[in-house]
C-alpha cells in the first residue's frame, strides 16, 4: 500500500522532486470534483481562490494547479502572493467553494506544500484528504471542452481587503499610537501586509527581512531564527518585535530588552486580555500537550481553563470548533484567534499582541513574565520501536514513579514521532537540573528497552 500523500499539513516535499507540475495538476484536477463539483448545485460552476508564499518554485506549482482547476471546469481566482492566513480569509470574502495555499511554511526555500482549504477557508479534515488523495491515484478527471472549462483571473484586491480585515478586527479606540514595532517578515508572504497593517493603526515600524527574491524565504530570518530582530529590537530601543514564518501562519515576539517571547506568553497575555473583556469563551484557552505546565498553572491563577490537545495546530482547532472556543494556539506561535480567522495567523496575532502592550501601557516584558514556564528537557530518542512505549512495563513503571516522585510540580510526556523511529521525552520539573536528570533517566531506559535490532 502507498504512503499517505497527505501529512499534518497537507501534501509537502522538495519542489520539483515530490512536489512536481504533474503532481501539482492532477491534485487539482481531484480536488475539483471532491471539493467542487460533488459540493455545488448541479449545473452551478465551481470558483476556488489560489495563493502561495515567495518561493520561487510556487510560480510553476500555481500555474500547473491553476491549469488543472480551470481544464476541470473551476473558476479560478489567481490571489498572487499573500500570507495563508489570507488564503483562508479570501476563500470565505469571495464565497469560492475551496481553495489552495501553495507554501511550506517555515521550510526552507527548496520546499514547497499544497494545502487545500474547504469552503469558508476551513483546513480539510482527514476523510476529505484521503477522498481527494484516492482520486488523485485512480486519474478518474473530468475532462470538459468548449464553454465548460473554467476561467482564470487576477484577484487584484486580495492583499488589500485582507489589510481591510485586519483592521476590522482592532476595537476603534485601540491603536498603536507611541509604539515602535520591528517586523521580521522571513522574506515571505508577510512583507508587504504586515508593515502596511502596523503602520496604518499608527506605529513607527522598522522592517527587517521584507524582500523576498524567491530563494532567501525563512533564511537565516524569521520565527525558527529570531536573533536578528532580538538584536534589531534592542538597537532601535522598539517596544517590541514581531517576528513571521514564510506564510505568516505564526508569530513569536521580542519584548524591549531582546528576550523572546513564544506562543505561551503571547497566549496567556492574550487570553487574559480577552477574558478580562469579557470575550474569551467559557474562559478556556487551547494548547497542545507540549506547552509549558507553567503557562496552565498560570492561567488558573487566572480563573481560565485550559484545554490539551495533541501536538499540532490542526488538532487545536478542531478541539476549538467542537466545543466553540476561541482562542488557541501552539509554543511554536501558531495562534488561532477564532473570532476573527479559521487558522493561525501571524499578522494578527502580532496586532492584537501589540494592542494590549499600548492599551496597558505596561512593557512587554512586564505582560509576558507573569507567566513563568516550567523548566523542560526534551530528548529524542532515534532508533527505536516508537510503537513499543505503551506496552513496555519496566518502561511504565519508571513513568509512574517519576510522575508520584514530580507530583503538581513537573510533568512526563512520551510522544512517538509521526514520521521516524524516534520517541521524544519531555519532562517539566520545578528546576531545569530535575528536568535534565529525569529526562535523561527515561531516555536511557527508552534507548534500553525499545532498541531496534
């Protein structure tokens, strides 16, 4: 049986290698019958919007699907480069039938993705993916002719009307008036709505990494490697910093004195805002398994809940839409503001961030420390049977001793890899030399007991 094409976040892989034109157009040709022609009303044509980062490589990737929607009769709305995020909102704006972000987000350069959206700009569940994959592998396309096939067109406001919603999500009395912001836009889809949208609700910006050639995407810049906006920050004596990944779906942030400020803070500052705003949902803000115990001990200090999913944004948001949630997010930035966008999205995440450092008057620093997350030790185990952790009791045992031994005050979590021989050991303590010892502990017995032959 073949590999699943689709992984947690679409189909991803080198350009040109797995990610090729002819794969491009046949995915599209699938996706117009699962996500367009078996969803609108008979005789009705279907519409999709198309996007992609600064890639090079997304140029011939867009083209070729742009072909494969339009020879199956789709509509296409050709969005040009704008941030996923954006993607998902133009799906909904212009009421198309799905949609597709060509990216592959804080990869490097030589990567590339497909990620389909659903009507609304919603990410697609499980079932839609493999319904579009098997399609994809029978070839059973449609194949129209004359006044049938489908049309392609600029969508020439796209990154305007996505600026416009930006702004619309911002209260009228909050502006960042008095603030000085430094945007680190990783050379992708960000570098041109992100300093437009800062500016426009009034604060002095200075842009770093905002002219994207095709290749230097997330090259030495962005979320994954925000030392140049730390230093940047500290240089321009700015209030704070913003840092995106190549499709601006995340956001970390630097305080005034360089510190860096992950999707915990940001989240803990945001849901405590909301919630004093009266606007967070049944007090209860989502994070994935991975984030700091400190950030929950926090937030019931707080009176707020907080709700564990499994690691990745794609969970967060489906525990989000089952029980009406609104906000969410992970450590690694990717927060999902439900009130206002269907997936994460760092523009906005960063507006509304520096919106409560200017309606607080209080220093970032000062926002962020009040939640200390706990020290963790994350060791990954190679080469061993990731399946065997459940079923291996001198393995358990160890866990359960460790768990009574750290009590309220630490945490153990053993998470096999999706995609390698590997296990990864977390474990939080109340001192980062209890977390190492315990980490380390249970990674030696991992290595031990589960050692592939």
């Amino acid at each position: 049986m073949s590999k699943r094409l689709f992984g947690t976040d679409g189909v991803r892989g080198l350009a040109n290698q797995l990610i090729t034109p002819k794969l491009a157009l046949e995915l599209a040709q699938a996706a117009s019958i699962v996500l367009g022609f078996n969803t609108v009303e008979k005789g009705t044509r279907p519409k999709a919007v198309i996007a992609h980062d600064s890639r090079i490589s997304g140029e011939f990737i867009g083209s070729a699907m742009m072909a494969g929607f339009a020879a199956s009769g789709v509509d296409v709305w050709d969005a040009g480069m704008v941030p996923t995020p954006a993607a998902a909102y133009l799906v909904a704006a212009t009421d198309a039938d799905f949609g597709v972000m060509i990216s592959a987000s804080h990869n490097p350069a030589e990567d590339n993705g497909i990620k389909f959206l659903a009507r609304g700009g919603k990410k697609l569940d499980d079932a839609l993916e493999d319904e579009i994959e098997a399609l994809y592998r029978s070839a059973d396309f449609r194949f129209p002719y004359g006044g049938e096939v489908g049309r392609i067109r600029p969508l020439a406001d796209g990154e305007d009307r996505y600026i416009t919603h930006l702004l619309s999500t911002m209260p009228e009395h909050r502006r960042l008036n008095g603030l000085k912001v430094v945007l680190d836009c990783a050379n992708g889809a960000a570098s041109g709505v992100s300093p437009d949208a800062f500016r426009t609700l009034g604060a002095e910006v200075v842009v770093l990494a905002a002219e994207p050639d095709g290749v230097n995407i997330n090259d030495g810049v962005g979320s994954t490697h925000p030392e140049k906006l730390q230093q940047a920050v500290v240089r321009h004596g700015a209030d704070l910093g913003i840092a995106h990944d190549g499709d601006a779906d995340r956001c970390m942030a630097v305080d005034e004195q360089g510190n860096l400020v992950d999707g915990d803070k940001i989240m803990s500052i945001l849901a405590v805002a909301m919630k004093e705003a009266g606007r967070l949902k049944d007090n209860t803000l989502v994070a994935t398994v991975m984030s700091s115990l400190g950030l929950e001990i926090y937030l019931k200090e707080q009176g707020i809940k907080l709700e564990r999913t499994s690691v990745g944004d794609r969970y967060v948001l489906e525990s989000m839409n089952a029980n009406g949630f609104n906000l969410g997010g992970e450590q690694s930035g990717h927060v999902i503001m439900s009130d206002f966008a269907t997936t994460g999205d760092g523009v906005l995440t960063g507006l509304h961030l520096a919106a409560e450092v200017a309606h607080t008057g209080l220093p970032l620093s000062e926002l962020a420390g009040r939640m200390q997350p706990t020290p963790q030790t994350l060791i990954n185990v190679k080469n061993v049977d990731k399946y065997g952790v459940d079923g291996c009791q001198t393995l358990q045992s160890a866990i359960a001793d460790v768990e009574k031994n750290l009590g309220d005050t630490g945490r153990v979590l053993l998470r096999p890899s999706g995609t390698e021989p590997v296990v990864r050991v977390m474990v939080e303590a109340e001192d980062q030399e209890t977390a190492d010892s315990v980490a380390q502990h249970l990674a030696d017995i991992v290595n031990r007991e589960l050692a592939l032959a």
